[in-house]
C-alpha cells in the first residue's frame, strides 16, 4: 500500500447491486466542502438489471459504463482499474447464510467472498468493507475470513467485526447486518493512536429504552419511524391509492443488453391487483395487527392453527416505529409485515425505496420484478452514509487526505 495526501478518496463496488453502498458514500458531504470526497472508479455486478441501475447512476463519474463490469466476477480483470483504488465496498451474495432460505452449508453463493477477497489483494486498498445478513458471524465462511487475516491472504489487513442496525443511524428500517471493516496495517501504523478504522457510533436509538441515551457527550436522537415516509392518517405523504399497477413505457442498452427503463424513483408508486378476499384480509387488520387479527371466514386453517413463529406474516406497519427488513418481496405482504400502516394495500416499490433511503430522483432499470429484487438487497443509503463519514474521519486522522473538518 503506498501512502499520500489526497482530497480524493477512490472508491469500487463489488457485487453493487443497485448502488445502495455507492449511493450513500457520495451523499457524505464533509462540512465545510460543497462536494463528497469518495470517487467511483469502477462496479462488479452481474445481475444485468441491477447493474443498468448501477450504470445510469454513477457511471458518468465512473469514466464510462466500461468500468461498470455486468457479469461474473470471476471473469472480471481488476486491472481494468486504471487507478489507485482507496476503498472497496461489497455484499456478496448471502442467500446461504440467510434466515429465510435453505441456510445451506454447501451453496455455491456461500464463496464468493472468497472473490472478493482476491480483487483486495489485487487492488491493495487502503480499506475495504464486507456487508452481509447478520447470520454471517455465525458461518464457517466467517471462521474462514478471520483466519485470512492470521497469517493467510489478508495478514496485511486488520479485520473489524460488528452487527450494525440501520435504524440506529436514522433509517427508517430496523435492519441488522453483519459488517466487517478492514483496515491495511500500514495505515494503523499512521493513526495517531495505533487503532484500526472502527464502527460508527450509533447517532439514533429506540426510544422505548431508558438507558444508553447518549453517545460520548451527544444525546442520540429517536429512531425514524416510518410516518416519515407515509406521513399520519388525514395527512398522507404519499398517494393512498396508486394511480396505476404499471411502470411507464422506456427501455434503454446501456451495457449492451436492452432492459426497462430508466424510471426515477418516484416512478415507482405503482399498485396491485388484490383479490376480493385479499382486500377483506387487509381490513380485517389494524395497526400493528398481523394474520391472527384476520376473521376465521376470511382467513386459513393452516394461519388459524399455527399460533407461533413470525408475528410479521400478513402484518401491518407501526406508524411510529421503523419498518421491519425491507427484503426482495416486500409487496407480498404473506412474506412479511409490508402492509401499508393504514391503507388496505402493501407498500409499493415507491415506498420501500424511500424506507431504504433512496432519493426521489434516483434512476432504475428493470421490470417489477427485477426492481423490487434491487431494492431489497441494496444497502440502506443512510448505513452507508454513516460508514462513509467513519471511513473519511479515519483517512483524515492518518493524514490521507487534507479535506475539511467533519462536525
């Protein structure tokens, strides 16, 4: 790793996704400067639609959509990087290690981190960052990451290990993640205190507890609830009854393979197309209800009988909490607690896109489908933000960067 002073902090997105990870790194904003120090060079994802989504956003700054790779990484060069590249970002994929699948030891998706960790000690940043499902601590591929860092292929590197909550940084969404943040030796020997990079401090906590109530000498604001996005009843911030089932006409090539869109954020508002019997099921629930409150003529032997597991199935949000884990199918609301907190409808790609912190105007590619698959997986904006800031306050202290202050 060579060192040196930089206002410029480059930054690559490894299994991108949409960009929720690049998103929030560019909306930090140091005080004092008008622009985000962090710079995109370049993004691996192979899903075709979501890296679409990845290129109309950012590759533009990236140098052009042949530095945002749609494919494999396995057949990825990271010497198509043509510059030195300061942090990298990435989620592999963790449908093995997840809650709601199979959790299956031998699935195939359970490696790719171990590509991840070859383009690190390719591109030698000064930092990387590993996101995943909070059930990654408990895996023996995490065992096997550890041990990289003892003596194997990331001994340069010091890893730090730690569940962080979204809503405790101001999201709207009590999402848990497993997130590891490494830091190259070289550089700790650069802090003035010896110390590798560390979590943020949490600046939000759930107001139902009493203790804890301060971090240093900050008081910690409330958790975001999800009126914040709904707004209250009378006083809606968005449309009760979307105006329509359907995205707008538009396709575009912009990677070489021709997928639908581009749409804004806000073009995301759109509506199903419930059966009688599932509009009675959602008036049958409250706020805060879920498929025990269903009445027994509307309802089903199997939800009547089955008294345990998840209270979230069929449920309906809490208008002064966050939101639970906005997953791939939010807009089945048998998958989860994704009923609107008091129209007789699940939220829609438009509302689950702004309780994972997106931007009105920020462009997707893809049919419903594909959309909704890249909102559930991305990284909410506001985590990443948060990370960002630790990231740049760190590459400050060592003395990588001369930019101004952070408050």
């Amino acid at each position: 790793m060579t060192a040196g002073p930089s206002d410029r902090i480059n930054i690559v997105d490894l299994f991108s996704g949409c960009g929720g990870f690049t998103q929030g790194f560019h909306e930090f904003v140091p005080t004092g400067s008008a622009y985000s120090p962090f710079h995109t060079v370049g993004a691996v994802e192979w899903d075709i639609a979501a890296a679409t989504t990845y290129a109309v956003n950012f590759a533009i700054e990236a140098g052009g959509t042949d530095h945002i790779f749609a494919g494999d990484i396995k057949r990825w060069n990271p010497a198509d990087i043509d510059a030195k590249v300061d942090v990298i970002l990435g989620g592999p994929p963790c449908q093995g290690f997840s809650g709601l699948g199979k959790e299956d030891p031998n699935d195939p998706r359970n490696q790719l981190w171990r590509e991840y960790i070859k383009v690190v000690k390719k591109l030698e940043p000064k930092i990387f960052v590993i996101e995943n499902v909070d059930r990654f601590f408990r895996s023996s591929e995490y065992k096997e990451l550890m041990a990289a860092a003892n003596g194997g292929d990331l001994k340069d590197y010091e890893l730090q290990p730690k569940h962080l909550v979204a809503a405790d940084y101001g999201v709207p969404q009590a999402r848990k993640r497993a997130i590891v943040l490494a830091t190259h030796r070289d550089l700790i020997k650069s802090h003035p205190a010896g110390a590798p990079l560390k979590h943020p401090a949490p600046t939000h906590i759930d107001p139902r507890k009493t203790e804890g109530i301060f971090s240093g000498t900050d008081a910690l604001a409330s958790w975001v609830p999800v009126s914040s996005v709904f707004g209250v009843k009378g006083e809606p911030l968005t449309a009760e009854v979307p105006a329509t089932t359907e995205l707008p006409d538009g396709r575009c090539d912009i990677l070489g393979y021709e997928v639908a869109g581009p749409f804004k954020t806000t073009d995301l508002h759109i509506g199903r197309n419930p059966t009688p019997l599932s509009i009675r099921r959602y008036e049958d629930i409250p706020e805060g209800g879920n498929r025990h409150d269903i009445k027994p003529e509307n309802s089903t032997e199997s939800w009547m009988n089955h008294r345990t597991g998840s209270h979230d199935v069929m449920g309906r949000m809490y208008i002064d909490r966050p939101s639970v884990t906005i997953r791939t199918e939010f807009y089945k609301p048998e998958k989860g607690r994704y009923l609107h907190p008091w129209a007789h409808r699940p939220i829609t790609h438009y509302e689950a896109a702004l309780l994972q912190g997106f931007p009105e105007d920020f462009l997707w590619c893809g049919g419903k489908t594909e959309i909704a698959r890249q909102i559930g997986n991305a990284v909410p904006v506001g985590l990443a933000r948060a990370i960002a800031k630790q990231v740049y306050s760190y590459l400050e202290a060592t003395g990588e960067i001369g930019a101004p202050s952070v408050e």
